[in-house]
C-alpha cells in the first residue's frame, strides 16, 4: 500500500508541474515554453529528479526528431538548466549539451556554464573537464584556459593517454615552448606505462623541432631585413654570400636525412620529418564557422565572459 500511496504521489507531482506550465504546444510548434528550476523544483513536492527525467526525454526528443525547430539551442539550454537544476548528480546532460549547444558563440557559452557546474558536483570525473577545455579551445579559441582545464583532468582515472600531449600543444601555442617543454617533462618523469613514456618523448622531440624552426624564422626576418626579399629555399639562411647564419640546426633532434624545406601551401619553414609545424590543426570549415563569429560581432570576445 505504501508503495502504492507513493506512485501515485509521484504522478500527482509530475502532473502539478506540468499543468502549470504550457508545454502543451511542444510537439505541434516545435517550441516549449520550459520552467525556470526554482519554479518547477517549488513544484515537485520533493520529486525533482522525477520532474528532471521527463524534461531530459523533451530535450532527447528536440534534438533526435526530424524537425529542426527555431531557437533550438536557446530551448536546449533552458531544458538542460531546468534538469541539472532539479538533480544537479546527473551526469551525461552536462556533456550532452557540449555536444549540441555548438551553434553559436553564445550557445557554447552557455553548455560551457553546465559544465563547469557538472564538475562542481563530479570533481573526479574527467570527461567534464574533456568538454569544457574542448569548448574553449576549439570554439573560443581560448588555449591558455583550456590547457588549463584539460591538466586539471589528467590525473583522473580513465583520462585518455593522449591527453597530456595535447595539453603541451596547447601550451606551446598559448604560452611558449619553455613552458610546454617543462610540463612534458614532468609527465615524462611521472609516467607509469613505458607506452605513455614513449609518446611524450616523441612529443618532445617535436618541440625541440619546434624550437629550431623558430630560430630560422627569426634568421629569415633578418635575411629580409638585410636583403629586402625573401627566401627561395632555407639552405639560403646558411648557405651562399647572402647568409645570416654559420650552420643549420639539425631538422630533427635524433634522426638524419632530413632537411629544412618551404611549406608549399603556408611558406613557413618546416622539417621535412614532419612535414608541418608543431600547432594543433583545425578543420578549414570549423575555422570559417568561428571566423563567421568574430565578424558577426554579435557576442563578447573570447576570455571576456564569465564561462
């Protein structure tokens, strides 16, 4: 009987709650008009996570139906708001709205915000951190934060292998190689599996590479300040009555046979053992979407908010 008193009270609390909201024009408008969390959890009588999971199978069904509905990324957020603030120990909606609120600079602010509060209530959780450096490298552009968001998540269990090397990419390109290079040292000391080991040295010696191919830049600027023209070839740095330099740094810290050469789609001077200089590439058409943000204008610049 008691069991029984009680489904009928969690019945009677979803049907209080959604009674006084109108929701009813959901399914036929492609909108909803979504509770703020105070409101609805005042609603509850006590069943919040039960109130939660009839939001999250709304939001579910927002983003896996056939329609796309109009300010879908503003009624996701509201949704993931409402059932985060109703049963704040869930854990996959934090990141599933990383994953779809990607439309804007303002919707990824927003997923970002979600997830900062899932790592307030999973703090030993990794993939939390995973997303939110993501979001702010990849869609704000913020390399500095994301570093150090994704080194918060490193010594947690089940953090991926290849985690530490991006975070030093991340610090070379945001900071300097000093600072990569210190970090990557440290994970090199630390690590437990001779694998591991093995990928951070490599990591190192691109950024060795990285460092030599920063020298010749600096002697290519003074070839052009010299000479008022640029290189046809780096052999022309140290080679020929026009040099500015006695040797060449070897292309590769190890390995011989390789060379300096001209990158033929960016110019810059590459080792011809890797072919590309040591950056964290990005996709050309995710580059044109967030290039569209910044000339839009429309939203705060990167570092600027709060997220």
């Amino acid at each position: 009987m008691g069991r029984l008193l009680g489904c009928a009270a969690v019945a009677c609390a979803t049907l209080l709650v959604h009674g006084h909201m109108d929701t009813a024009s959901a399914a036929s408008s492609g909108t909803m008009r979504v509770p703020r969390p105070e409101r609805a959890r005042a609603l509850s009588l006590g069943f919040g996570p039960v109130v939660a999971d009839y939001y999250w199978i709304q939001a579910l069904q927002l983003v896996g139906g056939e329609q796309r509905p109009a300010k879908r990324g503003e009624t996701l957020g509201a949704l993931m708001d409402l059932v985060t603030g109703l049963d704040p120990w869930v854990g996959h909606p934090y990141r599933f709205a990383a994953l779809w609120m990607t439309e804007s600079e303002q919707e990824v602010r927003h997923a970002n915000r979600l997830l900062e509060r899932g790592i307030a209530y999973h703090p030993l959780d990794w993939r939390n951190r995973f997303y939110l450096g993501y979001n702010l490298f990849f869609y704000l552009e913020d390399g500095q934060r994301a570093a150090d968001v994704l080194e918060g998540a490193l010594a947690f269990e089940g953090a991926p292998d290849y985690l530490g090397a991006f975070v030093t990419r991340l610090r070379a390109a945001s900071d300097s190689l000093d600072t990569a290079a210190l970090f990557l040292q440290q994970l090199i000391r630390e690590a437990d599996d001779e694998y591991q080991r093995a990928e951070y040295l490599k990591a190192f010696d691109e950024i060795e590479t990285e460092r030599r191919a920063r020298f010749l830049d600096h002697a290519r600027a003074e070839f052009q300040r010299r000479h008022g023209r640029d290189i046809g070839d780096p052999a022309e740095l140290w080679e020929g009555p026009l040099r500015v330099l006695d040797r060449a740094p070897p292309p590769h810290p190890h390995f011989q046979g390789f060379a300096w050469v001209l990158d033929p789609g960016s110019g810059e001077i590459v080792s011809s053992f890797y072919g590309s200089r040591y950056r964290v590439h990005v996709n050309p058409a995710d580059e044109a979407r967030r290039r569209g943000w910044r000339v839009d204008g429309a939203q705060p610049a990167p570092g600027k908010d709060a997220s």
